[in-house]
C-alpha cells in the first residue's frame, strides 16, 4: 500500500512580525519545518507492507512548484497523486484548514477511489462536523496516530473493521461515528527515531525535537494540554540526547526547539536532564516553553548550562482578575521576577500575551497593555501580543461558542483576489468548522472591536522601535489610548488606498513613525529627546531597507559576514538612557560607538558598540583576506589593552563571536 502523507500550508509571517513592509507587498512565502508528528506516523507503520512517503507543499511553494494563485490547490492535488498514492493523509491547523480542505476536494475529483484521512489538532476536535460538511473526506485519525493511524491502514486492506480502529471518526450509513480512544502509548521512548530520509532538510527548516505531550494544568483557552489528555509524558534523556546528537552529526545542526507544552512540569526530570546533557558536552543550544511558577534558580542555572537560549512563557494577561477568569492564576510580581532571573542566566525570553479574552473589559485589556509594553523594555526580550481564538476542545469554548460573531481581518497567505475571495467565503459558510476566526459578540459593541483587530499586529512593530515606546510610556501615555488611536489612524490612513479592506489593519513601521509624530504632537508630548529618538528610528528603517541616504559622513561600515555594522559616533548617549544596561556602563563614554546593525534575516537595531568590538572592526576592515584576521587579532589580544576577561579564549573565538560579545542591543 502506497500511502502520502502531506504537511499543512503554513504562511510565514516573520516578514510582518520583521515589521519590514506591509504583508501584502512581500514576496509570499511558507514556513517550512521538520514535519515530526508526520515522521513519527510514518515510523509506526514501517513495520507493515506500507510504502510511507511525504509530500511537503511548503517546500514546493517555496520552490516555484505550487503556485500562490488559484492553481495552488489543483497543482498540490495532481503533485501529490502523481505517484498514485492509495491513502493521503494530511496534518490540519485551525489557520490554514480551508486549504486543505480545498487540496482534498481537488484530490478526490480527479482520484475519487483515494482514501482521505486528516489527522491532528483542529481535525480532532471538529471530526463530526468535517466529516458531515465534506464528503471528500474519508476518516479522521484523532488525537495520538502512532497506534490508530496502523489500524486504519489494516481496516482499509480489510483487515480490521472500521469500528475495531481506536481513535477513528468515520462515515457508517450516511451517520458519523466515532470510535472510542485509545489509551495513550505509555512510554515515548518506544517511538521510532523519525526517518529523516522522507524528507530534504534545507537551512531555513525549524527543527523541533519532540522531548514529550501533555501539560497537567488547565487554562481554559489552551486546546493543546486537553489534547494530550493533560497526561505529562517524556522521553528518557538518552534518547533525547541520541536525537539531537543524530541531527547534530548528520546535518551540523546545532539549534533545537523542544516541543513539549511545559518543559518544566517535573522538575527533577529537567535537573537530571540537564545534567545529561552538559555532561555530554554536545555543544547544541536549544529553547523550551515554560510557565514562570514551575521555574525555579536552581533549573534555570541547569539549563542555561546545558545550552537554553530561549524560553518561552505564555503570561497571557496582565491582571490578577483575567489570570484567574482563564485558570491560569499566575502570580505577576513572581512572572517578572523568574523572566529578569532568565536574563541573569543569559537565557532570553519571549513573553505571550492574549487580548480579548472572554471575560476582557477596558480595564483588564489596559493592565494587560502595560504588562506587555513594560517587557519590551527588557533587553533579551520578545513581546507577543495575540489577538484570542476561540478553540473549539478548549474548555471554556462550548460556554462561548454561540456568543461569536465573525472576524474578517486577518492575513493569510497573498492568493489572488478571487481565491481570496473564495476562501473567506467558504471560512464564513462554514463557521462551526473555523471558529477560529471568530470574536464574542458582546466585544462587538464597545471600544476595543477596533483595538482587537489591530492587536496581533501591533507588537511587532513595538518590538522594533522599543526606544519609542519606552519614550511614550515614560511620558505617561495611556497604552490602550495608545493603541486605540493607532487603530482609528490606521483605518483612516489606509482604508482608502487599501485594495483588499481586510488588510486595512496591516500598517508598517513607518506608518506607525508617522502616526507616533502626529499624536504626540496633538498631546504636547514632544520634545528634542523625541524628535533625535524619532529621527534615530527613521534612519534605522532606511537603513533596514538599504537606503543609500542612511550613511552619514560620519559613518563607517563594517561587514562580518552575516550582518552589517554602520557606526556612527555622533549618537549621543544619553538618547538610550531608559535602555537597560546603559546607565550602569563602566566604559569610559567616549568610547562607546552606537551603531546600526542589520541581520541576515534583513531586520535592523541600534546596538551599542564597546571598545574591544571598534578595535576588531577596525581591523577587520583594514584586511580584505581573512587569512589575515588572525594574526592581527592575535596581536590585538595580546596587547596589553585588552582587558583580562576577553584576552583568554578570544583567540580561538570567530570575528563574529568576538564582535557579538562588545555588542550590547540598546534596540
Ligand atoms: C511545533 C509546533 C509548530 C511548528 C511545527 C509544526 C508542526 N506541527 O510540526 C511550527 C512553528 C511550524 C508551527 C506552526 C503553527 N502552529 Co503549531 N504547534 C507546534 C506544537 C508546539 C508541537 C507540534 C508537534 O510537533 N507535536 C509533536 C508531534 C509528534 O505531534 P503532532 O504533530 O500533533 O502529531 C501527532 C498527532 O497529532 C497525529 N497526527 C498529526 N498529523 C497527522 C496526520 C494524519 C494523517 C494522522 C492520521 C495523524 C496525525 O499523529 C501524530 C503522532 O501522534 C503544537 C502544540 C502541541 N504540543 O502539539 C502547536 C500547535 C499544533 N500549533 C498550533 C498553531 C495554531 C500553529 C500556527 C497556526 C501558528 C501560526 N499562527 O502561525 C502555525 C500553523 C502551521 C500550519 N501548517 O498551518 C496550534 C493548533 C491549534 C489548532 N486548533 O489547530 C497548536 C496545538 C498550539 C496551540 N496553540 O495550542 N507549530
Ligand atoms: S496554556 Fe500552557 S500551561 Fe496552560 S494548560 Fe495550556 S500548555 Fe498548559
């Protein structure tokens, strides 16, 4: 039997979270990532007389095979059967479902006797209605696959009844029929390594290693700790460390993120682990999520040293009332101790936030805006802000489910505007199904509907211009006034030239400059500090769009490779004096650059160059072979102004290493 198994499209929105342009400019494209949860269903059924392979569209959009027009979903239907698959089976996700539901109907018309299976989170928990809105669709695997996913495969070569398959929803008589669940498989360890030979891993694919499922705790939003039956389960450190050393020989990797819920839920597992994995010594970095009261120093310090980088913590509201409206109950004076102790570890963080939950008023959505733009003044931070989705397997979903009213404003994938038009049609027919895209009704009617539909923009355009926003929080400006006015300037400013109206909430960083200039003049809130930090943003964006009017006389540019320095002497010191880190400086102040600096991934920041990164960048750009790096940088940390700290291992450290350590991000 010749089965395919397929991932979901997945749009990548780094480009608007960049704050580089406006979506709908970009050239599109997907995310692509190590399909684990498919890889690990092809293992389960290596065993059998089955034939598993994976058909990845984001790897062929990408690649100019699948186009991003009305073909997207006949082109993916006649690639994906040109092997004459007998079974298909794809992944779903609530935000890009309706194409595959558009890719399944494409399949079945053309190879009606294909089997059809969806498995995942959003086809678990919408089984019934799927199956009873889309006949195209044969069965639904949900929840764990790994043992259900064989038993569909011998119940379709006849070997097993359909209602002898544990977690499968099917069609029986026209009634949809669900099957019971399985027990979960009690050890992970028993799980195939994935077979990375079904898929071509290039640069840009994220690695998620899956360590364990299931979260024990109960927010009520969440759908993914309910999905796992709220069982915590995890791999034993061996394997764990087998797999990352398995990624690191064959492929140089050496970056990881781990996919469990809450890395943290047993806290002698993650010493013991930890331990394991400084002791081997593997030299791979990798980052986790956690929650800020199953955190304590003691694992901090162990992670740091086995190579976390990052972590990330879903705070999600700011207020004592909402934390225990959603079951999250998080402590906020603890939440902002443990992220600065993160920090201490030099492990950096990034923060989640939720706006226009349930039970959210104007008040709640204020303490949750200043908890959230209070973070953006950390160095080592990201701060999310997501606009809420209600969850059909969430726990609070069926008391909220008949109070949605439908949202249009979101960004998908830049389709044509008829296949856009199709799709949003086809998300609003059939609203029990993409719930997702919906708000309560009783947000509808006050203030904040705007500010909800600007929301999960808005703080990536923060995180760009944090010296901004520092600025304007110092100056006492309410943050939902703030926001509430950026969205009533936005869909003043864009409405009109917008060609598609539900991007009217998309607005760049430039747009955002300008609105900041006009509404801090209407509130007199200006001044020479302002105009120097709004000019210094401004010339950060030419710059980040390589502009040539960015270089002033001043400058000098120095390249390391993967990014590029522009130093300019004459940004005076005290403009960044809110940023952490500066007042506390040692240095003496003359010689501390400030510079512009671009990253490959073409984002820009203001960073603050200290004495041994300007020596090193001064001779970096005096030499034009690299071969000639090293002995003047052997020179340089021998010479007697080095100080102690940097002179040790610095020889055998990289340029870009030796620079990054002088390099303090102000931005
Ligand atoms: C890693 C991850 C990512 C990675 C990699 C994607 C991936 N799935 O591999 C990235 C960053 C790319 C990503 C992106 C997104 N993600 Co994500 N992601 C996860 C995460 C943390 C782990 C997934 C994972 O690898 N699990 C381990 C593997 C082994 O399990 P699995 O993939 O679920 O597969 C098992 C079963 O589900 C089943 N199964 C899966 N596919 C299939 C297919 C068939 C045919 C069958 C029979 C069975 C089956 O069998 C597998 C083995 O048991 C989950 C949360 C979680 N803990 O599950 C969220 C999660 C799945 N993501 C979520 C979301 C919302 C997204 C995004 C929409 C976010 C965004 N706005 O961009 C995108 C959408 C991507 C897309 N294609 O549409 C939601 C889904 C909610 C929902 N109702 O649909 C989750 C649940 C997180 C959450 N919010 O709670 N994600
Ligand atoms: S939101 Fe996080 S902590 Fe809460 S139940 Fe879900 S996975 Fe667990």
């Amino acid at each position: 039997m010749k089965v395919t198994l397929c991932t979901s499209p997945h749009l990548d929105r780094s480009p608007l979270f960049d704050g580089r342009e406006r979506y709908s400019d970009c050239p599109p494209m997907a995310q692509t990532f190590v399909p684990m949860g498919l890889l690990s269903l092809a293992g389960s059924v290596a065993n059998m007389d089955v034939k598993a392979q994976i058909f990845d569209v984001n790897k062929q959009i990408n690649a100019g095979a699948v186009p991003l027009n009305r073909e997207l979903y006949t082109c993916s239907a006649e690639l994906i059967l040109s092997d004459a698959p007998d079974v298909i089976g794809f992944m779903t996700e609530c935000d890009s479902f309706h194409h595959v539901v558009r890719i399944c109907s494409a399949i079945k018309t053309r190879a009606p006797a294909t089997v059809i299976v969806l498995g995942c989170v959003h086809a678990s928990y919408n089984a019934t209605h799927i199956l009873q809105r889309y006949p195209f669709i044969d069965y639904i695997v949900r929840e764990e696959g790994e043992v259900a996913f064989p038993q569909l495969l011998e119940a379709i070569a006849g070997q097993r009844t359909l209602a002898a398959v544990g977690n499968l929803s099917y069609r029986d008589d026209g009634q949809v029929r669900s099957a019971p669940a399985l027990p979960l498989i009690p050890d992970l360890d028993t799980l195939p390594l994935p077979d990375m030979s079904l898929v071509t891993l290039q640069p840009a694919d994220s690695v998620w290693i899956e360590i364990g499922r299931g979260c024990p705790f109960k927010c009520n939003f969440c759908v993914t700790a309910p999905y796992w039956s709220r069982r915590h389960r995890i791999k034993s450190p061996q394997r764990i460390l087998s797999e990352l050393e398995f990624f690191r020989d064959s492929y140089g990797r050496r970056d990881f993120n781990f996919t469990h819920d809450l890395f943290t839920t047993d806290r002698r597992w993650v010493l013991k682990f930890c331990s394991a994995l400084a002791d081997a010594d593997l030299g791979v970095t990798w980052t986790c999520s956690s929650r800020t009261d199953t955190l304590d120093e003691e694992q901090l310090a162990a992670m740091a040293k086995a190579g976390c980088r990052d972590i990330y913590f879903g705070v999600e509201a700011g207020t004592a009332e909402v934390q225990s409206a959603i079951d999250k109950g998080l402590s906020l004076t603890e939440a902002r101790q443990i992220i600065t102790l993160c920090h201490r570890y030099g492990v950096s963080t990034t923060i989640g936030f939720i706006a226009g939950l349930p039970s959210e008023t104007q008040e709640t959505l204020t303490g949750t805006l200043k908890e959230a733009a209070s973070y953006l003044r950390m160095n080592r931070t990201i701060v999310h802000l997501f606009g809420f989705g209600p969850y059909r397997g969430s726990s609070s979903f069926a008391r909220i489910e008949k109070d949605l009213v439908p949202e249009v404003q979101f960004v998908d994938f830049p389709l044509d505007k008829q296949t856009d038009a199709e799709n949003r049609a086809l998300i609003q027919s059939h609203r029990d199904i993409f719930a997702r895209y919906s708000r309560l009704a009783r947000h509808q009617d006050t203030g904040f509907h705007a500010i909800l539909e600007v929301a999960e923009e808005y703080f990536p355009i923060l995180n760009s211009v944090p010296h901004i926003t520092a600025y304007l929080m110092e100056a006492g400006v309410d943050p939902y006034e703030q926001l509430y006015c950026w969205a009533q300037w936005l869909l003043r400013s864009r409405n009109s030239k917008c060609p598609r109206p539900y991007h009217a909430h998309l607005g760049s960083i430039d747009d955002f400059l300008d609105f900041v200039e006009t509404f801090s003049k209407s509130r007199e809130l200006g001044g020479d500090r302002f105009e120097d930090l709004l000019k210094w943003e401004r010339l950060k964006q030419l710059f980040r769009a390589g502009a040539p009017d960015t270089r002033l006389s001043s400058d000098e540019v120095v390249s390391s490779g993967s990014s590029e320095i522009r130093l300019n002497p004459t940004v005076r010191l005290e403009h960044f004096r809110h940023a952490p880190g500066i007042e506390k400086d040692s240095h003496d102040q003359s010689s501390i650059s400030f510079a512009f600096l671009r990253r490959r991934n073409g984002s820009a920041e203001i960073v603050r160059v200290g004495v041994l990164a300007t020596a090193i960048m001064e001779i970096a750009h005096q030499v034009h072979d690299v071969g000639q790096l090293t002995p003047a940088l052997e020179d340089l940390m021998t010479s007697a102004s080095i100080p102690e700290q940097h002179r040790e291992n610095s020889v055998s450290k990289t340029f870009e290493q030796l620079v990054a350590s002088e390099i303090i991000f102000v931005s």
